[in-house]
C-alpha cells in the first residue's frame, strides 16, 4: 500500500513539474501578433460602437498591457453600451465567450487548462455562483489555475485578461470585484440609441440606414425597449419600413402571455 501511494504521489508531483516547466513560459508573453495588427491596423477593434472614446482607449491600454493584465467590467443596466463592447472583445483571436448564468467551475476550470484561451469574456458575472467566481480569483490575481480531483493534481499559468459585464455588483465576491478596473455605463437616451442603432445596423448588418432610423424610432417608442438587440432582431426580419411597423406590431400582440381561464 506504501507502495502504491508513493507511486500516486510521485505521479501527481511528476505531472505538476512537468506542467509547470513546459507552460510556465506563456506568463512571459506580451500581447500576442494578432492582437497588435488589429490595432495598428486603424484601430478597429471597437468600430461598431458610436461614441465612448475614452472606454475604446482604456481596453486598448489594457490590452497592450505587457506586465500583467488589466481586467475591466462593465456595470450598468441593460440598455447601454457594455454587451456592445464584450461582442467586439469576442472578435480577438483566443477569446472565449461565456454567460454568469451558464457558467460551472468544471467546465471553466476544463477548458482553461485545454484551450488557455488568452481573453475570457464573461457577460452577466453576477449571475454565476459564488463558489463558480471563486475560480476566477486566482487567474486574475497570478494567472495560476490548479485543480485537484480523483487524486490527481495539475497546475497551470495562464496570461488571460478577463473582460466582463453586469447589471449590478452586489452578488458579486467583494475580493473578485476588487481585481477589475470597474466602470459604470448609464442607459441610453433616444438621441444617443437611435445613433448607435443606425451606426451598428448599417454597418455590421448591411441595413439601409432610413430603415436602420425606421426600426430604432418604433422600438423606442412602440416596444418601450432599449435593448439594441432587438434593433438587430427586427431589422433582419424587414425589408421595408412597413415590414418594420407589421413586425413590431405582431412582436406587441404576443407580447403578453393569456390569462388561463
């Protein structure tokens, strides 16, 4: 049985070296090749998203970051700008994409030690369990994921910026809120929704921009909403402003569910 355990602990000590000597280099990188193309390439990464200069600038300070990274989430209510941005971050080479809600520390803790993808894109972070942010912090804080299951052990060093959204903090661990450069986004006014609807769909949806204007001045003010997605819901379902009108017609017809008799 001495035996037997001392083989196991060797094992485990074996494989922990060995992960840590061929990855630990990957803690030395700076911003990967793709990631200063982009933006020496015109400094494109965020032009889907109509004002906001000073946020574009701090996530490209950040991800020129050379000696550690600088994580940052974005608080505010659903309609403003903060999903826009985690949808551009999703366009980096290894960025990986994740909902709070959807989240498991298995399955994270996985695919960290798989894919080491180099962006983690959490959207909603409140919303994930607490025992399920608690394996956020050591990444965050050292870069260092470890695990132990069925008398296994392995470790590992990433250098992953971690690049989140959420509605409110206050369901969020105080030590995991204290590694994010926190910013708080406001809602959207109607001047300011109407130029980013058009701005986005014309762009990135190939929408002509009368019915781009047409879809965010009837989502506005017929749907009461002011959540860009539906602008992109509605708009690759119309053709003309007439089918924009029928759709958000039909869309509050069945909007409420019927009382059962």
């Amino acid at each position: 049985m001495r035996t037997s355990g001392g083989a196991v602990n060797s094992r485990v000590h074996s494989n922990v070296e060995r992960d840590l000597i061929s990855l630990n280099n990957e803690a030395e990188e700076s911003v990967d090749g793709n990631t200063m193309s982009q933006f020496q390439s015109g400094e494109d990464l965020f032009a889907n998203i109509v004002g906001y200069e000073d946020i574009k600038k701090l996530f490209q300070l950040s991800l020129y970051s050379k000696e550690r990274p600088v994580h940052i989430l974005l608080v505010g209510p659903p309609a403003s700008a903060k999903t826009l941005f985690m949808l551009e971050c999703m366009k980096l080479e290894r960025s990986y994409f994740t909902l709070g809600s959807h989240s498991t520390k298995s399955g994270m803790v996985e695919y960290l030690f798989e894919k080491r993808p180099r962006y983690l894109i959490i959207d909603e972070i409140e919303h994930m369990p607490l025992k399920d942010q608690t394996a956020l912090l050591s990444l965050m804080e050292t870069g260092i994921i470890a695990e132990t299951k069925f008398q296994k052990a392995r470790n590992t060093q990433l250098k992953t910026w971690v690049f989140a959204t959420s509605n409110a903090t206050e369901r969020m661990l105080t030590p995991l809120l204290s590694r994010f450069l926190v910013l708080y986004f406001k809602p959207y006014k109607y001047g300011n929704f109407k130029e980013v609807t058009i701005h986005l769909l014309s762009h990135s949806e190939g929408i002509a921009e009368d019915i781009a204007a047409e879809v965010a001045d009837v989502v506005w003010s017929k749907l009461k909403s002011r959540d860009i997605r539906d602008c992109v819901k509605i708009a690759n379902l119309a053709k003309t402003k007439e089918d924009v009108k029928w759709v958000v017609e039909t869309m509050r017809n069945y909007s409420r569910k019927p009382k059962e008799k």
